[in-house]
C-alpha cells in the first residue's frame, strides 16, 4: 500500500546532477559563507523583493537576531499559543516575557481581538506565525493596529516560503521575516533559515549577528556585539539555492492540492475547515482541520494511519502549557480556552507536491468513511 508523507522533499535528476557539479567547486574552494551563501541570499531577496536576506543556520537563530534587534530584555511580546517551542523560546532567551494568545479557528492565526486583549504597557511587540503557511485575511487590520500602538511585528514564516497577501510575499509584511529550511518545509536547505527585512539598521545589525557580532564594515576583525555562530554552510545553500528554484511550482502544487481538500471535505458535517479567504494566497506546509471533537478526532485519525497517509497534531500541547514555559511562566491549563479546545480536535493533513490529485482523493474518502462512526 503506498504511503503518503507529510513531507517528501524532492530532487529530480536535473537537480541532483547539477548539485553534483557545483559541489566539486564547493570542495575546490570555501565550505562556509562562500559564493552559494551570498548568492542564496540575492536570489531570495530578489524573489520576495525586499532589500535584505541574511542566511543563517536555523529560523530559531534568525527569531532571536530580530528580538536582539529590539532589545526586548523585561519586556512582553504576544506569541500564539499554537507555534512550536522556538517561538516562544526566542522571546525568553533574549530577555523578554512572552505573552500567550489565543488563535482563530478559521485561520490559526493570531486574531486582532486577541491581541487587543493581550497588550499592556509593556508589550512592545508580537510574532505573528503563519501557521501551516496560512495568511490571516485580518493581517491589515493587526498591522495598523501595531503601527498605531508602535508595536513591532515579527513573521515567523516557517511554514510560509512563497506565501503572499495584498501583492506582497510574506516576509516583507512586518519588520522582520524569519524563515526555516528544515526537510520538512516548502523547500529545504537541509538545515537552515532567512532572515528578512527592508530596514538597514535591522540587516547591518543581523549581519553583524550572522558572524559572531563582527563589524562587518571594517577590515580588522573587530567585534561589535555579543554573538555566536549561526552561519550557513556552502552545501546547506546550494540545496536551498536548487529548491528556491523549484518554489513557483511546488506553492502552485500545495494549493491545488488544498483547494481539493476544502471542496472534497466542505460538506463534511463532522469537520470544520479553515476560511475560503486563505486559499488563494496561502501555501499549506500540511492541510489543518478540526474535528467536532477529540473522539471524532481520534477515529479519523486512526482510519489514516490504518490506509497508510500520515497525519499530525502540530502543535500539541500549546506553547503555554509545555513543562518549561509552565515552570519558566506560571502559565496554566484553561487560560487560553479556545487554542486549548481547538488543538484537542486539531488534525494536519499530508500537502507536498509528489502527491497526487488523486491522493487527496483517497485522504478524502477516508475521512468521509469514518461518518457511520460519528
């Protein structure tokens, strides 16, 4: 029976053949921060247009660059509750005090009456997570409210590499865009991220960050800023420079994909799905749905599993209530009601572009079987 994967990340023989040739150069000459690096980050820029990219090893290492930017120390940034570890992990080990809100249903985004809710003296700014590759339809209405209250935003677009709104790529729809190339996301580089932005000051200082705390403008190895290696590796980007090319296609691919999923499931009585609103400008990293309950949620679940498709509840518990922020926080279990109740019927389902229209097909009907057990 095949099997069909959350994430298949792909290299056709072009590819490999031309990976194969360039790394003899690579061998031949710079193994970190050569030629592939600068040039993975003029072309992402190049295709987001926006002034900056700055490679680093991770999109965790590209958060807390931005949040040392702003130097957050005793200050309070709204999080999503839904967001994996890193995001709120960022905030504590740059000094500040993440703030937990609660997510929409329709978008699993932070909604504007969240942060509305959420926001004190002391918060100075918010990440807004573009979970699963989602673009909240309210994201103009939090941008002029953050632009009013002078909050800064940070996109964490982990999940998002090609998604757009309003014209613009996200990355370039806050302050800071900080992107993953993890195996598992739109495209990869193996391991690695992006940071990007269209302000100077915030590029000079993460490049700066991008190596050790170098000053970057002076010849002499002259040290700036506290720092640590977060550099890119030449083979990290040569495989991020091939998918990037792919990145076109493979977002066409993913929302095709979707866009079977929303209408084959849109009748379903026992499934919520997410808005009409994102499809058209969304990426789907993974298919997010809700199930009527945890039970409905633990039957068609396990109807997948038994087909061989794969599913997953990312993220599951919420940031707030993870042993560490729990013991970092003080935060506890019932104050975020609707992400709580929401990640309890959650379920993600498989988008990659190996799969088939097909495929989706076959996930439907699966789920849709599973209706005389509900």
């Amino acid at each position: 029976m095949k099997k069909i994967n959350m994430a298949e990340p792909y290299f056709d023989h072009q590819d490999r053949m031309w990976i194969h040739n360039e790394l003899e150069n690579i061998l031949d000459g710079l193994l970190s921060m050569g030629p592939n690096v600068a040039t993975f980050e003029t072309e992402f820029s190049n295709y987001l247009n926006c002034k900056h990219a700055i490679a680093v090893n991770s999109c965790t290492s590209a958060l807390e660059i931005a949040l040392n930017y702003y130097d957050i120390k005793g200050t309070e940034i709204i999080v999503p509750a839904q967001t994996f570890i890193a995001t709120g992990m960022a905030v504590h080990l740059a000094g500040g005090i993440p703030v937990f809100a609660d997510i929409c249903p329709e978008t699993f985004s932070l909604s504007l009456d969240s942060i509305k809710r959420k926001i004190s003296e002391k918060t100075v700014g918010l990440i807004i997570v573009h979970f699963a590759g989602i673009v909240t339809p309210e994201y103009q209405q939090i941008y002029n409210f953050c632009n009013d209250k002078g909050l800064f935003i940070i996109e964490d677009a982990a999940h998002a590499s090609g998604a757009q709104y309003n014209g613009k790529f996200v990355g370039t729809l806050g302050d800071v865009g900080c992107f993953s190339f993890f195996p598992s996301k739109v495209i990869t580089s193996a391991e690695g991220g992006m940071l990007t932005t269209n302000n100077d000051e915030i590029a000079m200082f993460a490049r700066s960050h991008q190596n050790r705390g170098r000053d970057m403008s002076q010849a002499d190895e002259l040290y700036l800023l506290p720092g640590r290696n977060v550099r890119l590796s030449e083979f990290n980007a040569l495989i991020g420079r091939c998918q990037l090319r792919h990145l076109g296609e493979y977002v066409a691919a993913r929302r095709a994909l979707a866009y079977t999923y929303y209408k084959g499931l849109s009748d379903c009585c026992f499934i919520q799905l997410v808005s009409s609103k994102v499809l058209h400008h969304s990426v789907f990293w993974k298919f997010p749905i809700l199930l009527k309950n945890a039970k409905a949620k633990a039957i068609v679940s396990h109807a997948l599993r038994m087909k061989n498709i794969a599913s997953d509840s990312a993220y599951y518990p919420p940031l707030h209530l993870q042993p560490v922020m729990q013991r970092l926080f003080n935060t506890k279990s019932g104050s975020l009601p609707i992400t709580e109740d929401l990640l309890t019927r959650h379920l993600n389902l498989p988008v990659n572009p190996r799969m088939s229209q097909e495929d989706v097909f076959f996930v439907v009907d699966t789920i849709l079987s599973c209706s005389s057990q509900l």
